[in-house]
C-alpha cells in the first residue's frame, strides 16, 4: 500500500532528461550509510544534508521547487549475520530509515545490492555464504550464491515496495548490484537475473540504474541490457571525457556521477587520506554547469562499529584493512560536524540551485572525562578453561567454524623433535597471529615437576607479510596461535575467480579467514589442532567479562600483572560522568598507550584501535553513556601492551590523521 500520492519518473529519450510527475528533473544528492549512522542519529544527519542544499530542482512554469535528496546502500550481512538470522529493528530498521527520510521530504536514490562494497567486510556479503560452500563464486551466477541472493531478496523487496517513488514513497531510483564492472567475472547472466528479480517485486515502472567507473574498461562489464547506466569519479577528473564513456554505452538520458568522491578511504598502517575543499567545489562547479546530475559521496563520515569494517588491495596486492573511522574526509566529520568542505559544497550548489532556508549547522559539542583507570579481569587463557575446543587434524577457517568476526585460538602440540633452527611457517595467515610457546623446561632431577609458562614468541602479520618466525620450541612444547581477523576484502577481483586461490590444492579462496594453509615447523607439518572460538558474539559476551570484573572488584578474583605480559586480556572499569547538565555529549576514545584491541562502552562494540594510526580515537556518541549518577561500564580487550598506568580517555578532538609507519 502507498504512504502518500502515486508519483511518476522516467527518462526522455529525446530530451536526455530525468522526468518527474511530468517535469524534467535533475539532482545533488548525498550518500548516507544507515550502517555506519546510529538510527538515533539519521533525523540529525538527514537535516543537515537538507541544509547543504542537496536539492531535486524541477521546473513548474519557470517556478523553482525543491527537496532534498539523499542516496543510501542496503548491506545484507547487517540483516543477515548469521543465515536466516535477521535483524531489522533498532539500529536496523531501513524501513524506518527511509520512512524518516519521507517525513522529512526527501527523495532517495537506493542500491539494493547483494554486493555494495562501502569498505564493509566482503563488500557487505555476508561471511556464511563461505561457510556453506568455500569455493562459492560469489558475485556470479554460481546457482549456490543466486539462491542465497533470492532468499535474500524476496524477504527484502517487498519490504521496499511500498518505500517507491512510483508507490507514494521516497525512493526514486534502485541500482543494481555495485560496479560490477570492475569485477572480471563479467556474468550477465548474473545480473540480468538481479534486474528481472527487482522488476517482478517492483514492476516495470521502477527506474533502476548501474554505476561503474568513467571509462570503457568498467562499462563494458558493468552495462546491464534495459538498465539506466551511471558513472562515478572524483575531483580533478576530466568530464567530458569521463560523461563520453557514459554516453557511449548509455545512449539516452542525463549525465550522472553517482559517486561524486568528496574524500578518500583511509587503511591502518598508512597516511590520513585528505581531499582539497577547493578541489572538491572546483570539479563540482564544472559538472553542474555541464548540467549533470551527481551524488556527494559521502557527505557525512561515518563509523564501522565493531567488526564491520573491511579490506583492501594495495597496487602490489598486498592485504590493507580499513580502519574503524569512515570519516573519509567528508564534508560532514564522522561526528556529524560541517567543515569547510561543507560550506564550500554548499556554496557552489547555490549558484545552480535554490538553497533551503534555516539555521545552517554547527559543531556539535563535545565532553571529556578525567582519565579511566582500567582493571585487569580475565586473559584469553581464563576464558578458555570453560570452553571445549573444536577439534581436528588441520586447522579450519573461520567460515568452518561458523565464526563471522574477531578471533580464534588455535593450540597443538609438537609431537616430534624440530629442526634447529625452529622455523614456523604459516603461509595462509589471514590476517594476523600472535604467537605463544609453552616451552617444557626438563629438570636435572626427574623428581622436580615440569614447569610449563606460556610465553609470547612473537607476531606474524599479513599486512607486513611475515609469514615465518623462529621458535625455541622442542618435542612436547604446546604452540597457540591467536589469529585475528582484520576485515574480508570489499573490493576488486577477489570474490572466487580461480587465480585467487592461495592453494591450489585445496581451493581455499582469498577471503577466508583464520588459518587457510597447512602449518609447518621446518619441513614437518603440525597436525591435531584445537581451536577455541573465544567469542561468536563479542557485544553479547561482554556481560560475561562484566560478571568476572564484579567478581574482581569485590576482591574473590587475584589477578597477577605477569598473567597479562603479552597475554591478551580483558580490562573493566566502571565510571560516572559529571553531574553537568548537558552531559552526555559526543566524545572520542583515546587509548595512549595502549597498542591493538576493542573497545565496548555499556556493551556496544566501538570498534578496533590500533596505534600504528592514522586514527588514534573512537568516535563514542553521546547515546552510548548513561548521564550521572548512573553508572557507565568500559571494557577493553588489549591484544599486546597497556599504558602503564592502564589508563584511557574520553576526549573532545578526533585524532585520524597520526603518523603511521609509512608516512
């Protein structure tokens, strides 16, 4: 059923125009991920993409009229963690999201997926296809993933429905799939059956449309037969060149830039990705002048909370992470604050476009807290006693076992004598392992009792590519590894295509994770593996540390400082915020010296740190604290070394620009 008046929009042929409710039409849209914006927060998001003049202009009899316009992916994997688990309430809840967006008179261009890349892990599929079959090609017509994809999409689209344009909604326009063109599958097969699923749920009226990069390269793969093609680039891009690929392989209709870059991805490891204001308004200025329609994308950061962000290919294939913060040097900060960047889009806007009336926004205010002194409570070693590993011969994947995110334990025991030297390899890391030895010290009189402590031997890291490390190991000496999963790769040609296998023999593709290859010290291959699944769900699980860390402040639980030398750990501390009246207010994390972990607040997963930057903060939303006099509850989960005073921070200022070991 429809939520207000039946509207119509099309495309003229003739006139190379959008057509909307009979009039032609054009936009400046912004992109806004519901997934990296608590649903709190979209109303003061959407308002403020109102405000930067984000408008449809149509001409009535010379008049100007206007809305805002805004464009948004849908991610699968955040609906669907776990295979017909589903979540669309809270933070969730897209058909709140986009009916949000209609109170407020926006109009939005929506891109249904299955694949959407946005820097999400596996480009926002989600990890349990891998589980039900690793050598799934995604992204194609493999009959084991399109099925997932109808399963997906038929619970989905008629959700969406009533959310068209053409039904009295806000959505106007729905893209199918995500630059597919850059994907050297190249299966139309696979999106000719995408296009004809959205038609039968939406009907022929819907426009749909493609984005793909501005050359032929992309286009030529990424065109779908009777789907609206789109181009997408950034600034200081040559236009008329770029909008020439369009038209090549789109005959008809409007020039659009569906993915106008107002910044740049940012990974750990390397320098703060920064965009020019002047750069950004100059290219801008020439495409509206050119009478294109475009998408900021984004206008506003956001945050990869939790696990949620993914990875990226360097220009020599190595393995790049994306950090937690997506503020990609946007117009709008990932805290929702306006830069100059902001005012200058806005600027330029106004010389093509009405600008709406009203208060233009400001910086929202931030609080800080005095330092928070973090109590050690459990190490991984505690944990595991309670658990009972999953065993077998040679190590699994994380998609084996059923385990999306985070980390798994993997110990064995060396049941022979090793090469001297003691060189372990483990060529399928992916993406990081930090390495423990139980050496088993013999004493002169047998009657002594073997005294066993495991101790860090060091970390193996696929970021850096150090697969191998030298071990005083011997026969009987229990090995751990702590493999970490740093985010599935969200781009590119690494979805299944047989060159990406890394073992030829086994067929374990790229984006598996945990230990993907046999394990080897010297020439002999280590076999008998257990693994410990440490957490499945770790914002659930917080309440597990929480009943410990009561444990320990009423003094039942010793804790020695040595059993977290380099053992990865658990740290709580509980606080209360000033009694000032305006507190709760956004707010950063600071960990200095601290080095790679997690961080939950009141049990939400904030997200991974590390200090090799560029980001030293955590973005924390004001939402997050509970106001004084009520308690609020911090765990930290250290993978290597705390401050030395375990402290850490609330501060006002964001820290993304560090100096990272590549600078």
């Amino acid at each position: 059923s429809a939520i207000g008046s039946v509207g119509q929009f099309t495309i003229n042929s003739n006139t190379n125009q959008f057509i909307k409710d009979g009039q032609p039409f054009r936009y400046v849209s912004g992109a806004l991920h519901y997934f990296k914006v608590p649903a709190v927060l979209w109303l003061d998001r959407m308002v403020k993409y109102k405000m930067a003049g984000l408008n449809v202009i149509q001409t009535y009899n010379i008049k100007l009229w206007f809305v805002s316009y805004f464009d948004s992916y849908i991610e699968w994997t955040f609906h669907e963690p776990e295979e017909g688990v589903f979540r669309f309430d809270g933070d969730y809840d897209i058909i709140k999201y986009l009916q949000t967006a209609h109170d407020l008179g926006l109009l939005i261009n929506l891109r249904t997926g299955p694949y959407i890349d946005a820097e999400r892990d596996l480009g926002g599929l989600p990890y349990w296809l891998l589980s039900k079959n690793p050598k799934m090609k995604l992204r194609t017509s493999d009959p084991t993933y399109l099925s997932a994809v109808d399963k997906w999409f038929s619970l989905l689209l008629p959700k969406l429905a009533p959310m068209l344009y053409i039904n009295g909604g806000p959505v106007i326009m729905v893209q199918i799939e995500n630059e597919y063109g850059s994907y050297n599958a190249c299966d139309f097969e696979y999106v000719d059956h995408l296009r004809d699923f959205h038609i039968k749920h939406f009907g022929r009226e819907v426009q749909l449309f493609t984005t793909d990069g501005n050359a032929d390269y992309f286009l030529k793969c990424g065109k779908i037969d009777g789907v609206f093609a789109t181009i997408d680039f950034g600034p200081g891009s040559d236009i008329v060149q770029s909008f020439a690929a369009q038209r090549a392989h789109q005959q008809f209709g409007p020039y659009v830039n569906s993915e106008y870059y107002t910044g740049w991805i940012d990974h750990w490891e390397e320098p703060h990705s920064t965009v020019g204001s002047a750069q950004v308004a100059n290219t801008l200025d020439k495409m509206l002048a050119f009478n294109a329609s475009l998408n900021l994308y984004p206008l506003c950061g956001g945050t990869s909370f939790g696990f949620g962000a993914g990875a990226n290919q360097g220009d020599g294939g190595q393995y790049i992470p994306c950090i937690t913060s997506y503020d990609f040097n946007a117009p709008l900060t990932e805290s929702g604050d306006p830069t100059q960047k902001y005012f200058d889009v806005r600027k330029v806007i106004g010389k093509y476009l009405p600008l709406p009336n009203g208060t233009l926004p400001a910086p929202a205010p931030k609080m800080e807290t005095k330092p928070i002194v973090m109590k050690p409570v459990l190490n991984i070693y505690d944990i595991i006693k309670s658990q009972t590993p999953i065993e077998s011969t040679f190590p699994m994947t994380f998609e084996e076992l059923r385990v999306r995110d985070g980390f798994i334990l993997y110990s064995t025991n060396i049941a022979f004598i090793p090469s001297d030297p003691a060189v372990l390899t483990v060529k399928g890391l992916k993406d990081r392992a930090q390495v423990f030895v139980n050496k088993v010290y013999n004493s002169l009189k047998s009657s002594e009792k073997l005294i066993n402590k495991l101790k860090y031997a060091g970390t193996l890291s696929r970021t850096r590519n150090l697969f191998t490390i030298g071990l005083d190991i011997e026969f009987g000496s229990q090995l751990d590894l702590l493999v970490e999963n740093q985010g599935r790769l969200c781009y590119g040609n690494v979805f299944g295509e047989s060159k990406f296998f890394i073992n030829l023999l086994n067929n374990k593709f790229v984006n598996l994770k945990g230990i993907t290859s046999n394990v080897t010290i010297g020439p002999q291959l280590l076999k008998n593996w257990k693994h410990y699944l440490l957490f499945k769900n770790w914002t659930e699980n917080v309440a597990y540390i929480q009943y410990y860390s009561d444990i320990y402040s009423s003094n039942q639980l010793p804790i020695k400082k040595s059993s977290f030398e380099r053992i990865p750990g658990f740290y709580f501390s509980e606080f209360v915020l000033s009694d000032n009246k305006d507190y709760p207010l956004d707010t950063f994390l600071r960990l200095d010296g601290w080095r790679k972990g997690l961080a939950f607040l009141n049990g939400f997963n904030l997200g991974r740190y590390w200090t090799v930057g560029p980001q030293l903060t955590l973005y924390t939303p004001k939402h997050l604290f509970n106001a004084f006099p009520k308690p609020n509850k911090l765990i930290v989960f250290e993978l290597e070394n705390t401050a030395n005073d375990r402290s850490v921070q609330f501060v006002k200022q964001s820290v993304l620009n560090a100096t990272t070991p590549y600078d």
